[in-house]
C-alpha cells in the first residue's frame, strides 16, 4: 500500500508469485519477438499488456503492472545471483541473449543491406551519400500511444544532425513564395547541408512507410513552414519539402542517425541500470526495517515469557500457602505422629503478600529496567530455598525444617576447620590488613597461591604470583571474565547440564550468554558413556550458534563436573584446548573441586600440569576455596592467566571484589600450612567424603533408582524419571515440590539446564544424621509418587469396570472426604488481623482441578503436580498474549492486578 501512495496505482503489486507462475512469465518475456520490441520501443507497456493478456490465457491472472514489476524484481535477483532454479536462469540467460541480439540489430537495418554496410564501413557497392533505392529504408516502429498518453502530451524527442545551411533556409522561402521545378529541388539537396530533425513520438506506422522512404513528421519541420502560408500552400509545397529532406538523409545523415539511435539504447540501458540500484538499495532497506521488527518481536516475546514466569510463581505462592495446616500435618505425620500438629512453617504463618497487599513483587519506580530485572530475577529453585532460609532444620529448636541436599557444600570437616582457625596463628593483625590493598591481592597470598598451585597442580614449572588474581569467589570472576572478554549480547559456550548459577554470574551485569552444548543420558555416535562431551558436540554447537548470530568469546569446562562428577583425562582436556585455538577462543577452566577428587580410580590432572598449553594467552584457570577446604563462607576464589592484558583489566575491577586483609593473612597461613594439609585435612576430608557418599549410593541402589557413578565432587546425578507421570519438565519440577513438602530440598535438572527431564542433584556431603533423615524423606515422597500413581491407574481401571466391590466403594468415600475436608473455609491468622478465604468455586477446563480464588479443590491429584498442570496449560495457551493489559505511559502491573485479570477471565 505503501508503494500505491507514493507512485500511483500503476506501480501497484501484486499478490506473491509461484514458481511455476515466475517460470511462464520469463518463457515469454524471454521470447525473440518480445526482447525486440522492448529495445526499439520508447514505451513498453502495451508490450507487458500483451504479456498479462498471454497469461490469462494460460489461466495465471494478473495485470501489465504487475508483469513488469515482477520482471524488474527477477532482474535484480539474476544481478544479486539469488539462488533460485535451473529452469530459471536458462530463461534469464535466454532474455539476455536475445535481448543483447535485438539491441545489436536495431542500429543495423535502418535502410538496405547495402546502406547498413556503408554505415558501419564495410565494403559497398555504391559510395557514400548515393541516393538509395525505393524501398531500401525501413520502418522505424514506435509505440502507439494509447489515449491516456496522448491526453497527456508526451513531449517531443527531437533529434539533430549537422547545422542548417543559410542556403537551405532560403531554398525553402523561395519555394512558399513560388513554385519550383524538381531540378531546383535537386540542386538546393545537392548544395545544402545535411539537417535532419525526427521526432521519434511522431515517426509511426502511418508517418513512415516504405514507399515514402525516411519520411519527417511534419510537426518537426521548421516553425516558419508550419505557419507560415495557407493551407493549399502548405500542399504545395509539401512534397518537395519532403523530397529534399529524404535526399539529405540518405547522402549525408545514414551514420548520424545511428549514432544518436546508438546513444539513446546507450542512454536507456544506464537508465535501467540505475533504476536496478536504487531497486536493490530499497530492498535493503526493507530488509532492514524487517530485522528490526523481528528485533522488537524478539524482546516482546521475551517479555511476555518474563511475565509467565512471574504470573506462575504468584500463583504458586498463593496455592501453597493454602495448604495451612493440612500440607504440614500430611507432611509430619510420616515421620513423627505424635508432634504433628507442634510446628508450622512459616510460609503458614505468614499471610500471602498476594492477599494482604503488602511485599508484593512489582516494577519499583526507583530503579531502572536493570535494576528491576535483577530485583526480580528468581531461578528455578529460588521459591524452595526462600522456604529453606525460612524454615531450616535443627535436630533441637526446628526438628521438622527443611534439611538441604541441595546446597553444594562440604559440611563434613567442620571439627578440623574450627581447631585449625583457632590456632594462635590465624588471629594476627597488620596496619597493612586494614588499609587499601593491591586489588589483585596482597603480594603474600599471591605467592603463596602461586607455590599452593604448583605443587597440587603438578605444574611442570613454577607459577609466576604476577599472573594471580584473587576475588571473593569464583562467581566473582565468572563476572569479571565476561566483562573483561565479551561485550554485552556476546556468549560463552558451555556443556550443558552445567553449574546453573554460571548464568547470572555472567548475565547480570555483563548481559553475557551462555550456548548450550547439549549433553544427553542415552550415548550417541561415538559416546562410550552417558553425558559425554566430544569435539565434535562442540563444533556442531558452534556451528549452531553462529547460525544464530552469537559472537562466541570463550568456551567454559568444568573439572571436575559439577553436577556429573565427571573427571575428564589430559587428553580430553588438551583435545578441548586444540578446539578453543582452532577456533580463536578463550577457555575458561573451573577446578574448583580438584582437591576434592575421593576414588583411588579417578585421576585428576589439572591443565597446569600439562607440558604445554596449546593457547597460553588464551588459557585461564580457576579454583577457590569454598569447596576443597569446605569454607564457602570464605569467599576467595583465584584465576591464574599468563594473559597480561586480561590480569591488568582485572586489576580494575579488584576494587568490587575485594577480599578483606584479615581473611587473605587466614587463607596464606592455611595454604603454607603443608603438614596440616596433606596429613591431616586432605586425607580425612576424602574419607568421609567416600563414606558418606558409599552410603548414598547404597539406598539409590536398594530403590532401583539410576545415577552416574562418580568419585568427585558432592553430588550424585540420579535418574528419577521413572517417578514422572509424563517425561516433561513441568512434571519434573512437580516432583521437585513433593520433596520439599516432605521437608528435604534438592536440585532438578532443569536447574542445570539438563536436555532430560526427571535427573536430580542429591548433596551426600552432610552430617550422618542429617543425610540419613533427608534420605528417609526422600523415601516418603517417592512412596507418595508411586502411589499417586498406582492410584491414578486404579481409577481408570474403575472407570472401565462397571461392576465396583465394597473396597472400590470405600476408595470412593475416601476421596470424597478428602475433597470436602480440602473445599472447608480456611482462615490463616497474621501478625495484625485474620484473612478469610472464600470458596467459591470458579471452574476453568481442566475437570481435575478448580480454583476457589486462592484454594484449590484436589480431586485426583496432589496439589503439587496440579500446580505442574496449571503451568503447562498456561505455557501452552495464548492466553497472556489476548490478555496482555493495557498501562498508562510511566506505570508498571502488579503482580496483584494480574492475577485479578486472571480470576475475571477465567469466570467467564
């Protein structure tokens, strides 16, 4: 419509053309007959008319306009080499030859064969300028204006051969004064000059024929003829006017004319020329203006998943806190009857934000769009340890908390830690601990970080202090890595499942990506075991990910895994590294679990050890000690890199990262300390660390569940899949929730981006009694699941058998009792006044499941994976996007106001 505006309708286009469409079009186009007319003729239309006439023919509808527009569009993709068929650029080819054919011969045949030879200098058998004869002067063909064009008034297009001679001039007063005789008229053409003027407008069919020879319209005739005279005068005059001026043509203007026939094709071939440029500059910039649109959708789209995301974590929210004093006499009564009824967490004690109208998440005025994305970021598991740090366990004052087997934390050698921090040495203080320091850190824990390194590492040679930064943690340094090695909207290529928190650390404030290299559960191609990375996932990744636009900087390996526990070789290591030079790119290495390697079988090498780094500038190493030295409280983390650019700009940022003086002399005291070390802290850590992780192994075993078996790390990776309703991360976080209503927290796989669902992290690197309480809770939900699930068969079964026994008909008024003690009013007491919740109900299309504006009715499902139901029809359905709410200009929604939205739609 755009293009009807500005040009008019006869610019307008057409619908899309198909293949078979586009092909017809240029059989005729590219026709001999249809090439020549369009190169002789000034206008052409009627030439593309006839075109759309022929396609009608053939069934294809479309208009002159059209035809040419499409031509032009085809021209311009034969000149950008658009691939497109064969079939296509034969025909394209054909027009070409053709049309290069026509314009050849359009500047030949103006009269004889004889005079064509004279014009381009060959051999002739008469001279130049000998009067030609009859019939040797061919027709120039010009398009017959159609009555729009002549209502109009093209202009005129004269053409001028040579000067007109004053003698000529007087020759033809002389002839409207009075007659002449024909040898007159023959001397003044012999005389005079040559002096053409031809209007090609007016040189039609009926002003130039053969038998007349060159005829010369006579509105090109000079204005004193034209006027001057009656008009029985003007008839008189009139054939010897032309008979002259045919003579003068023929001996002296032949190579003139072709010349200036030449010089138009010459001048109509740049003009169509430019008219291509300036159609492929417009091109562009509509290609241009469709990238930035798919830009905007992009981020539309990206908003309105941020806004699902937080709808179905209010809604969440406000289903669990329902639950009252039913979910936790149902959870305790498993464990301990008699005190069932003792302890309520305290997401029951509270009043949900979302019906009191205080707390509630919101876009705060306050801050930017930045800031507000990181005030309301949550992952995944962030809804489970808000309930943790507001419910923990403790065998004495909160006997039914939360126990984490989430968290990866080393909570085993507490004893040795707390005797070792206790010794005269570590309580030292200098004016130096208390002043600014190096932001790299001090000089004495770099050295000491440095010989540490060398010695556990097996570094071949000695590491330079100079190329140590240290930071208050690894996350820290993910941090200052990406800020230091990409711009904003560049990424990092990781394998996943991965170390989930690696995306805020590099996101937040770099707004760094990470690509996922997937791994997979079942081994593919050459995969000898499960999760195995190869070179060759890493470049089909990268490949993936170019094809996606990313700028890949650096590539991140962890090793050990976290959460596989996969300890890679020095092969595998060094066949990464070759990958990463091959490809320009970074590699950054967490091995920050290399100390905490248990099994005899698995031998840890770090890269430091390796003779020779394949990139050295391109190469940086990272460990800490939150994990190896079971201080996580600690938060020091280092990087070496020989990389001097990348320590300088480190440098920089040390000033937010900082680690306090007194915490650095600790750290450098613990590291020379080489006896405490490798007699009494390593050794024993190992030990518990393989017991308690033989005991973990052993009851996964006793409970038929899967899982890698690993000699690193805290973890064991466990297949749960089977306790899955249905294989989808939706059923998977449903499961993650009974756990936790069980009071034991652990980590899902979508948490690590994992491509399967049903994988959980399980944390063994806990007190005996701890783990053992946790695994017994672990046991009750899956016991839960399993029968969730033999009831849900049972039901079926029911369904399909019309004859029910009395057993059928107790599980009957079981249920009923359930769902009536479940559709009671329940009232939940807060610090100031009382919440009454209403129940009402409000049916929505699952018949499973009702909302009771914030209660649910749970009729065969547990709560827990109804709230998985309700995210996947959500995910799955356009609600959010015929919904979204209109907002004034400088006004954010509420998390309030939406979930109202929600309610009034779903009654209707």
């Amino acid at each position: 419509m755009h293009l009807i505006h500005v040009y008019g309708k006869k610019y307008e286009r057409g619908s899309n053309w198909s293949e078979p469409e586009v092909l017809e079009l240029l059989q005729i186009w590219s026709d001999v007959p249809v090439q020549t007319e369009l190169v002789t003729c000034l206008r052409n239309q009627h030439v593309f008319n006839r075109i759309a006439s022929t396609l009608r023919q053939k069934g294809i509808n479309r208009t002159g306009d059209q035809c040419r527009e499409k031509i032009k569009k085809l021209k311009l993709e034969y000149k950008q080499k658009t691939l497109r068929s064969a079939r296509y650029y034969e025909l394209m080819e054909r027009a070409q030859s053709n049309r290069s054919a026509a314009t050849s011969g359009s500047t030949l045949p103006l009269w004889g064969g004889t005079v064509a030879n004279q014009m381009i200098g060959l051999q002739g058998s008469e001279a130049p300028g000998h009067p030609p004869r009859a019939g040797e002067i061919l027709e120039i063909k010009t398009e017959v204006m159609s009555s729009d064009d002549e209502a109009a008034g093209p202009p005129e297009m004269l053409y001028e051969f040579g000067p007109v001679d004053e003698e000529d001039e007087t020759g033809a007063e002389h002839k409207n004064a009075g007659p002449n005789t024909e040898e007159q008229a023959e001397m003044d053409g012999e005389q005079g000059n040559t002096h053409v003027i031809c209007s090609p407008s007016d040189c039609s069919d009926q002003n130039m024929t053969g038998s007349s020879g060159a005829g010369v319209s006579p509105a090109t005739a000079p204005m004193a003829m034209r006027d001057g005279g009656s008009h029985g005068d003007q008839e008189g005059v009139s054939g010897s006017f032309h008979q002259r001026k045919r003579r003068r043509v023929v001996r002296g203007g032949d190579g003139v004319l072709s010349s200036a026939l030449a010089g138009y094709l010459s001048w109509q071939q740049t003009a169509e020329e430019r008219f291509l440029a300036l159609e492929e500059a417009r091109m562009q910039q509509e290609a241009r203006a469709e990238e930035r649109r798919e830009q905007q959708e992009e981020r539309r789209a990206k908003q309105e998943r941020e806004h699902e995301f937080r709808l179905m974590s209010m809604l969440t929210r406000v289903l669990s806190s329902t639950r009252g004093t039913e979910d936790q006499s149902a959870t305790t009564s498993r464990e301990m009857p008699s005190s069932s009824q003792t302890l309520l967490p305290n997401s029951a004690k509270a009043v949900p934000s979302m019906l009191c109208g205080v707390q509630t998440p919101q876009y705060s005025s306050y801050l930017s769009r930045r800031g507000n994305s990181m005030r309301l970021h949550q992952g995944i598991l962030q809804e489970g340890y808000n309930q943790y740090h507001a419910n923990k366990h403790d065998e004495n004052s909160n006997p039914h908390g939360i126990i984490n087997l989430g968290t990866s934390e080393n909570k085993l050698c507490f004893d040795l830690l707390q005797k070792r921090l206790m010794r005269p040495d570590m309580l030292h203080i200098e004016p130096a601990f208390l002043q600014y320091p190096d932001w790299k850190g001090h000089s004495f824990l770099r050295e000491e970080v440095a010989k540490f390194l060398s010695d556990y590492c097996c570094s071949p040679k000695p590491l330079k202090p100079k190329n140590v930064v240290v930071m208050n943690g690894c996350g820290s340094l993910f941090s200052a890595l990406a800020a230091t090695l990409c711009d904003p909207e560049d990424a990092f290529l990781i394998p996943s499942p991965f170390y989930g928190v690696i995306t805020e650390d590099v996101g937040l404030y770099s707004s760094v990506k990470l690509h996922h290299v997937p791994l997979y559960s079942q081994p593919t191609g050459s995969d000898v075991r499960p999760f195995q990375l190869t070179v060759e996932k890493l470049e089909n990744s990268l490949k993936d990910a170019k094809k996606e636009g990313l700028n890949i900087r650096a590539l991140i390996l962890l090793n050990p895994h976290n959460p596989l526990g996969e300890v890679y070789s020095s092969e595998e290591m060094t066949s990464f590294l070759q990958f990463a030079k091959m490809h320009r790119l970074h590699v950054i290495i967490d091995e920050i679990y290399m100390l905490s390697v248990f099994n005899e079988t698995d031998t840890f090498r770090s890269v430091l050890s390796l003779d020779g780094l394949p990139d050295p500038q391109r190469t940086h190493v990272m460990w800490g000690v939150s994990k190896d030295f079971a201080m996580a409280g600690m938060r020091v983390g280092v990087v070496y890199s020989e990389n001097r650019d990348l320590v300088q700009a480190l440098d920089q940022l040390g000033a937010f990262h900082g680690v306090p003086g007194p915490t650095q002399y600790q750290m450098a005291q613990l590291l020379r300390d080489r006896d405490w070390l490798n007699s009494e802290f390593l050794p024993k850590n190992r030990r518990r660390l393989k017991e308690a992780h033989s005991y973990l192994t052993e009851e996964l075993k006793k409970l038929d569940i899967p899982f890698l078996h690993r000699g690193a790390g805290f973890f064991i990776w466990a297949d749960l899949s089977k306790y899955l309703k249905e294989k989808t991360f939706a059923e998977e976080l449903s499961v993650w929730r009974c756990f936790l209503k069980h009071k034991v927290l652990l980590s899902c796989g979508q948490a690590f981006c994992c491509e399967s669902p049903g994988w959980f992290r399980i944390i063994f690197a806990e007190q005996q009694h701890k783990l053992q309480l946790g695994v017994q809770r672990i046991k009750n939900a899956l016991e839960e699941l399993q029968d969730s699930s033999m009831l849900k068969t049972q039901r079926t079964t029911d369904k399909q058998d019309d004859s029910s026994g009395a057993a059928r008909r107790e599980d009957a008024k079981t249920i009923d009792e359930c769902k009536n003690q479940t559709l009671k009013t329940s009232s939940v007491q807060t610090k100031h006044d009382t919440v009454r919740i209403k129940t009402e109900p409000v049916s929505l299309a699952d018949e499973n499941f009702v909302i009771l504006n914030g209660q649910s009715d749970i009729r065969s499902e547990s709560l827990d994976s109804l709230i998985g139901t309700l995210r996947q029809q959500i995910r799955s359905s356009d609600w959010l996007e015929k919904n979204k709410p209109e907002l004034a200009a400088g006004k954010d929604p509420t998390q309030l106001d939406v979930f109202t939205d929600l309610l009034e739609k779903a009654r209707k």
